[in-house]
C-alpha cells in the first residue's frame, strides 16, 4: 500500500502501477486480535479496494492470485478484463509477505469470508472458561488481553516458550507487558514450549489438556496457536532460486531492496518476505516500499545501478501494540 499511495501522489506519465491483491478488501489485520473478541467490530477492518485508483491509467488494483513469475510478465489464477490471465511488467516489486496461523491472519479472501472467521472466534472465545493462547508474541500477547478485559472471569494463561516477551525490543517493553498482563489477571507461563498435535489444536470448547516439551501440563476447554511466521517466498524461489535464503526462505535482497540476483535489477522485494534485518511489522514494509519505489522511478528515468538509493533503515525495532482499552 504505501508504494501504491505513492505513486498515487507522484505517477509518472507512460506507466501505472498495478496491485495484483488476492483479497477483495483491504484487510487492517493489525485490530484483528480485538475483533476476535469483541463482536461487531469486524464490519470496520475491511476496505475495499475499489476507489483506490480512479484513474486506470496511473494505478490499478487486479482482484486475482499471481501464480508464476516470468522475466517480463505475471500469471494468474483467473482470467482479468484487459489483461486475460497474465500481466506484463516493467518493474516488479515481490511484496507477498508472509503465511501467519489465524487468527493473526485468515486464508479467507472475501470480507463475507473474513467476517465468518472472526464471528467464530467470537463465538468460541464467548463460551469458553479457560481459554489458553499458546505464542507470546504481539498476536498472542494483544488476544490474551482482549479476552481477560471482555470476560475478567475467564480463567485466560499465555504460554511462551521464552522467558522473555518480544526480544528484539528493549528489555522494558518485556516488563511493561508482564506487568500489565499481571494486572489484569492473565495467568502467565514462560518457558515452556508446548507440544502441537499433527493437525493442530480444534477450534472449539471442550476440555483440553494442553503439554509441554519439558512435560508441564495444562488444563482448559480452548486451546488458540498464536506462533510462527512463514515467508511466501514459493514464486520467488521457483524464478529465481539463488535469491532464496536456504536456511530461513526470505527472499534475501540488496540494499537497494533489488533481489539479490544480478540477472533481474528490476525486480525487489519488500516486507515480511524480505531477508531484511528490520523487524517484521507493517511500518517497516511500508517504508521498504518506499524506498523501492523511490529506486524504481530513478531508473525509469535512467539512473544506472551506481546512482540507486539503499534504504535507510531507522534500524530500531518498533512496534505498536494495544493490551486493551484499559
């Protein structure tokens, strides 16, 4: 979004940006671990994407999947008016992010699709008597807190394999968080990493015993996975395999955010999918997408590799969370 806004702002004459967005609406997953909670509110986190552009010929927004990448053009899953299934590009900026378990995020592309998901939530989270979140991180930590302020007497514990909240921030923001939880009366276990059945925990109430690699067991009637982050990196590393980081997946980059294959300088990757040091949040796929776009423009213009931009990084780890209204 903030290279497309951007380009909104700023477009350059013989070219338009085109977002291929496998979602019908925009989806503010960021509000997602309240909405799993508190219902109605899943009506205000969808927008749609059909005023974003109202010029075709600066930007675009393509409703489908891209399925192959080639040299010079997309395919996608579905025929497009004006385009069929593929799309040409100039340029191209790989910003597929990264797969998180719901409800961090939902598979579901359509907002009747993405309203039924969180009303499920809803639902479960309504009835149950001692959910347990399983994942101290942002997600994990923000839905704990949701619940405990909803229904304060629910038996709510958050179980984290680390001894320590969120890491890669100072250790203060570890404190504050353990400290506002205590308050509220979530029932914290850390260090322990629980033991995940092949097909994960069911979404539903029933009485649940929830164990541990270090033989800890815990009892509830709801068990919510709230960990793991997996690049969606497949389409890049079936175009362009030596761009793909063995070890983790990311697609690893230049600091030009260019791909980091020297036979395509005119395709980058942005955002969760990066192998990029910054911290996996939205503000920071935002500002690599800038950056991007601020390179790509140049060398529509004719700069030469020598005369791009690297992105500057604030190299800070930053986030926003909310623990509640409270």
């Amino acid at each position: 979004m903030g290279p497309a806004l951007s380009w909104l702002a700023d477009p350059i004459e013989g070219y338009r940006i085109i977002l291929i967005e496998k979602n019908t609406h925009y989806n503010h997953v960021f509000a997602y671990p309240r909405a799993c909670v508190i219902p109605d509110m899943e009506r205000e986190l969808l927008i749609p994407y059909t005023h974003l552009f109202e010029d075709d010929k600066v930007g675009m927004v393509v409703n489908a999947r891209a399925i192959t990448i080639n040299k010079d053009h997309v395919v996608l899953d579905r025929e497009v008016a004006g385009f069929g299934n593929k799309i040409d590009y100039s340029y191209l900026v790989y910003a597929a992010g990264a797969t998180v378990p719901t409800p961090g995020r939902f598979p579901e592309c359509t907002k009747a699709g993405v309203i039924a998901r969180l009303k499920e939530y809803q639902a479960v989270i309504a009835k149950s008597e001692r959910p347990i979140i399983i994942g101290g991180g942002a997600v994990g930590i923000e839905l704990a807190s949701e619940i405990k302020e909803r229904y304060p007497e629910k038996d709510v514990r958050l179980v984290h394999s680390r001894t320590r909240y969120l890491p890669r921030y100072k250790v203060s923001m570890d404190v504050t968080i353990y400290n506002i939880l205590k308050r509220k009366g979530v029932k914290q276990v850390q260090g322990h990493r629980v033991v995940i059945p092949s097909g994960g925990f069911p979404l539903e109430v029933k009485p649940i015993e929830v164990q541990t690699t270090t033989g800890k067991t815990i009892s509830g009637d709801l068990a919510i996975l709230c960990i793991g982050m997996t690049p969606n990196s497949e389409l890049m590393k079936a175009f362009a395999p030596d761009s793909i980081n063995k070890q983790t997946g990311f697609v690893k980059v230049k600091p030009t955010m260019q791909i980091d294959d020297d036979k395509f300088t005119n395709i980058f990757a942005i955002g969760d999918v990066s192998d990029h040091t910054d911290v996996k949040t939205g503000h920071y796929a935002w500002m690599q997408g800038l950056s991007a776009l601020d390179n790509i423009k140049k060398m529509i213009k004719g700069a030469n590799q020598n005369e791009l931009e690297p992105y500057k990084s604030k190299d800070l780890a930053l986030i926003k969370m909310v623990l509640g209204k409270v």
